[in-house]
C-alpha cells in the first residue's frame, strides 16, 4: 500500500550537461556573491592575507639569493659581516610576516567557511521547508535537495578558497616568473610546460570522479535504503520473521560491486595517465637544467642565480599545479554549485500566497473535482464531488488505489486540484493561502510521526505557539486516551524514542494516542482521519468517532477507513471506486440501495459474526 503511493523509482539522474562559459561565469559571479554575503570581513581579510602571502616567495627567493651572492662574494673578500646579517634580518623578518599572514589567512578561512556552510544549509532548508508536498515525492528534486544538503560543508568554502588561491597563484607565478626569466629565455617555458601534464590527469579525473559520484547518487540512495532496512529498529522483526536478511545484504552487496567497479576503472586509467605524465614532466625538467647548467660552465650565472633556478623549479611547479587543480576544482564545486543553485532556484509554492483565511470552516464542497499527479498521463480522480458540513462526519471507502488519500491530500491543501473546484463556507479555496487554510485543519496520518523529542513537544507540536499551555496539553492528552504520560519519569517532558540518549520508547499504541492528542491539541474546524485503522486500534477507533459525533456541531470531521463498524458512524458515505464516486449517502440509505457498498458491508459483517462466533467458542 505504501509502495503504491511513492512515484515509481526515477532512472539515475542524467550526467550534468556541460555548462556553457556564459553561465560558469555567471555561477562564479552568484557563488561569489554568495560568500561575500556570508561574511564580508572575513572574506575580505581571506583575500588580502592569501595575496599579500602569495607575494612572499619571490621576495623570499631573492633575498635568498642574495644572500648567497654576497656569501659567495665574502670568500673573496669585501663584505662585511654586518652587510651579511642585515640580509638575515630581511629574511628572517620575511618568515615572521608570512607566519602571520598564513595564522589570520586560516582563521579567516575558518570562520569564513563556517559562515558560509551556515548560510547556504540555512537557504537549502529554507528551501526544502518551503516544497511542496508533491516535490519530496518527486526523485529528481529529492536527490538534488540530498545531494545539495549532504556536501553543503566543504563545496561553497572550496570555491570561495580556490578562487583567491588562484588570484593567489597569480601572483606567485608572476612575480617568481620575473626572477627566472633572468636566467634565460626558454627556462620559464619548459618548467611551466613540465607541469602541465600532470595537473591535466589529475583535472581530466576529477571531473570523472565527480561524474561517477553524481550518476551513482541514485543507486547510493536505494543502496542507503537496503542499508536502512538491516538496521531499523521498527522493521527488525518483520525483517527477521520473513527472513530476508540474506536478500538485502545480496542486493546491498551487488549496487557496492557495481560502484566498485567504477572506481576500480577510473583508477587503473588514472595511474596510467599519471605515470605518464610524470615521465614527460620530468624530462621537460631535464632539459631545463640542462640548459641553465650550461650558461653556469660559461661563467653567465651567480651561485645566487642558480638556487633561484633550483627553488624556482619547485615553487613555479607547485604553483601551476596548485592554479590549475584550482581551475578544475572550481569547475566541479561550479557543478555542485549549479546543482544547488537550480535546487534553490526551483519554483517553490509559496504556501503563503494568496488571501489569508480568517475563522472557522462551516463547510467543504468539492465540486467536479479532478486530479493527475505530475508527471503522470491518468487522472486519479475524476468528477469528485460531496459536501460535508459543520457537525457532521464523512466516510471515504473505496479500495487500495480508489483514491482516498488523495482526496484528503487535496481538502488539505497539499495539492491543488487540476480540474474543478474546492469551495469552503462557499468560497473558491483557491483563492486563500494554503497555510492559512491548514491552520483549520488537524489530522492523524495513517504513518503519523514519532518524533524524538518530549511528549510535550509530540503533542504541542500541532500548534507551537501553545508549546507552554499546560492545561491545553493536558486537555488532549486525556482526550486521546494517552494518559499514560503521567507514569513516565518526567511525565509530560519525558523524552521519548530510543534514538537519542535518555529517551523512553513508548509502544506503538501509545505512539497512535499520542499522535491523536495531537490531533486533537489543535483547534480546527476540520478533523481528517487518514485511515486511523492502522494508526488506532479498533476501540480507539470507535471511541474517537463517538467523542466526535458527541461534539456534533463543532466540526467536521473527514475519515478514510477499511473499519464498516466505524465506517457506519458517519453522517454521510463516499465510496470511491477508479478515482470516480461510485455511490453516496448514509449507511442507511446505501444498504437500502442494495449496491457495492451494501455488498462491502455484507462482507465485512459476515466476518465479524464468523470472529464473533469462533471467539465465543473457545
Ligand atoms: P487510496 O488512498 O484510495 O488507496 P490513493 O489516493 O493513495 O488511493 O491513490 C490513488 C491513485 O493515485 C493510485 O492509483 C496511486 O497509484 C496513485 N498515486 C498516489 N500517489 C501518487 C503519486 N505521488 N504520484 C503518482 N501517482 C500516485
């Protein structure tokens, strides 16, 4: 049953299409945008201390040299000793500088990024408390909001980072450029050229990393799933009963063997594409010193300018490698970047829009109304029309897949109808905001939540304004038949779940009474029971319908169930038959007619008497 409701499962997303230069440009700008917003200082003091920093290995390279020169000069004589520790001074105050700029840099980097993860995990949430109903059902939008909530931490700071380390390496490069291309014309070219290939490998796999990850989000959330399921708490026993561990360590096992698979591939091409290019950079490097050494055996270079060339080669070479990686790095956090951007971008429902709903609801009346799924070619529902009124209850029956819930989907304003219309206290409900007109309703899921968190809170939680209303709690709690929180050890602030430490797991019945005081807790005009048959046991089911009928006058009250006992209650019977009311009227006046519903309760009765029967037997 619940399997029918899911959408069926969504082929792997698609591989990102490559971005056109034009939007990389304008994510960068966006991405930028975005970091600046999360902390203007720190990313002003990151950019600074990371360029000022970027400079020192040119300054430090040539005083360096220097050094040497004049160390090499001294042998000669002509120097003086204190010529040779102001040059010590220089270089040791050079060190201190840069201890300093690289301790604020990673403090900076640090509150930055946390700022940041703040920020962006603040508008993803946002976000996803925003969706609708209809986009968590939807695998597309639900692997974007995963994938954009789970590496939230480290791919914004990594742009923001990469991009000023790659002004950074500018600087570098230009300025200890400068130094090397003293020695000669064609050193710089060669140790630059020496350092591409390797930084290509390692961009051409990052990208295929990142790919290979992004294909496998789907399968890693079905693989996660099969996971799950070996380790829940509430599925152990039918797990263990059934017996079918083995099948879903089998299954778990096969999606591992087919991301292994994967991983194996890329990384057997990646060592050979990376030895490769080892060997090409270290022969470019060859020829370089070559070049150098034979203009030292002409007498053309210092000692000073020889160590330049020596720590040059390394500093050029990590540079580049830093610049390029940067470059490839910011594409693929660009991509992540893009995922979370369109995520972001998706046109939400604004729950909110729309004229604001004042005061209770007298009636509901659906009106030829029709409904298809996104994305789906069949209407589930079709001329769907009933009213129901202040005081009385309705009975929605019908088989698995008539299209019950949807109909409680719709009268709450998850989805809105693609035909007809829904009209409250004769108003089109349309034209009020969602939430405003969720505001008068409260109901009990047939999957109702367990939350971990106090009774209080699984009670009040209904209404969250009234957390701290003792006697309102208190009031549904009695109501719900969940007086049972009195016996815990805090009574109603126990914590509850075994999830957290010092939670107390109730039992699944006591989880159904509290999710009924929760119910109840909130004042609304409309009270919808979403197939309480499995939520409530069968006297809680009855009683709860009795309590209701009691307080005739007051509500309305919208109830699915299977349960003809209660079922009967009901002031008013639709049965759904194919997504279409097939019969309507009280249960008098539908087993008058003699029709399917008549038939349905024939049925249900005769296995009562026959349970009656077998019970008094024994
Ligand atoms: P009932 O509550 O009577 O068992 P539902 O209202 O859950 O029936 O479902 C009615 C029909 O709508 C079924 O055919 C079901 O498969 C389909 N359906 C339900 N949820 C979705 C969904 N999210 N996307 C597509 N089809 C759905």
């Amino acid at each position: 049953m619940q399997m029918s409701r899911r959408s069926p499962p969504a082929a792997p997303p698609a591989p990102p299409d490559p971005l056109t230069p034009r939007q990389r440009a304008a994510d960068l700008l966006q991405t930028l945008r975005l970091v600046w917003l999360a902390s203007p200082r720190h990313s002003l003091t990151y950019a600074a201390t990371t360029l000022a920093g970027s400079a020192l290995p040119a300054a430090n390279l040539y005083v360096g040299k220097l050094l040497l020169d004049e160390v090499a000069r001294a042998a000669q004589g002509g120097v003086t000793y204190r010529a040779l520790l102001v040059l010590l001074g220089v270089q040791v105050a050079l060190g201190v500088l840069g201890s300093l700029l690289s301790t604020v840099q990673g403090a900076a980097q640090q509150l930055l990024g946390d700022s940041l993860q703040h920020g962006v995990s603040r508008r993803i949430l946002d976000k996803a408390s925003g969706m609708s109903v209809e986009a968590f059902e939807h695998a597309e939008t639900y692997d974007q909001l995963q994938q954009a909530y789970r590496e939230v931490g480290s791919r914004p700071l990594g742009v923001a980072t990469q991009l000023v380390g790659l002004a950074g390496a500018v600087v570098t490069l230009v300025s200890v450029g400068a130094l090397m291309a003293r020695l000669g014309v064609w050193v710089l070219p060669l140790v630059l050229l020496a350092s591409l290939p390797g930084v290509w490998v390692s961009n051409k796999f990052g990208v295929e990393n990142y790919r290979m990850l992004r294909w496998q989000t789907h399968d890693a959330r079905v693989q996660n799933y099969l996971g799950g399921l070996l380790t829940s708490d509430q599925l152990v026993k039918e797990v263990r009963l059934f017996g079918f561990e083995p099948y879903l360590l089998r299954r778990w096992r096969d999606y591992y063997l087919g991301f292994r698979r994967q991983l194996e591939d890329i990384i057997r091409r990646r060592s050979r594409w990376g030895f490769g290019a080892a060997l090409a950079s270290a022969l470019l490097t060859g020829l370089a010193s070559a070049l150098i050494l034979r203009r030292a055996a002409n007498g053309q270079i210092t000692v000073g300018d020889f160590s330049i060339f020596v720590l040059g080669i390394a500093q050029v070479q990590g540079t580049v490698a830093g610049l390029l990686n940067g470059v490839s790095g910011i594409y693929q956090n660009l991509l992540y970047m893009r995922n979370l951007f369109d995520f972001l971008e998706k046109p939400g429902r604004d729950l909110d829009a729309g004229e604001e709903w004042r005061g209770s609801i007298e009636t509901v009346e659906f009106q030829d109304v029709a409904f298809r799924y996104p994305l789906t070619e069949r209407d589930v529902l079709r001329g769907v029309s009933f009213t129901v009124r202040r005081g009385e209850a309705l009975a929605l029956v019908g088989e698995n897949g008539a299209g019950k819930t949807t109909v409680v989907k719709l009268l709450t304003r998850l989805f809105e109808p693609t035909g007809g219309r829904i009209l409250l206290n004769g108003l089109d409900a349309s034209r009020f905001s969602p939430r405003s007109v969720q505001r008068q309703m409260s109901i009990i899921f047939q999957d109702f939540g367990q939350y971990q968190m106090s009774a209080r809170e699984n009670v009040a939680i209904a209404e969250v304004g009234r957390l701290e209303d003792d006697p309102g709690v208190e009031g549904a709690v009695r109501q719900a038949g969940a007086a049972f929180v009195d016996t815990l050890p805090q009574g109603i602030d126990t914590p509850l779940g075994r999830l957290f430490q010092g939670g107390r797991q109730l039992s699944g019945g006591q989880w159904q009474r509290l999710a009924l005081a929760r119910l109840y807790f909130r004042d609304a005009s409309v009270l919808v029971f979403d197939e309480p048959t499995a939520a409530l046991d069968a006297r809680a089911e009855f009683e709860t319908i009795e309590a209701l009928r009691a307080q005739a006058g007051e509500r309305i009250t919208v109830l699915i169930s299977h349960r003809f006992s209660t079922v009967r209650l009901a002031d008013q019977i639709v049965l759904l038959e194919g997504g279409v009311v097939s019969e309507a009227g009280s249960h008098a006046e539908l087993i008058a007619r003699g029709g399917q519903y008549a038939a349905l309760y024939a049925l249900q009765a005769r296995g009562y008497t026959a349970e009656a029967g077998k019970t008094t037997a024994r």
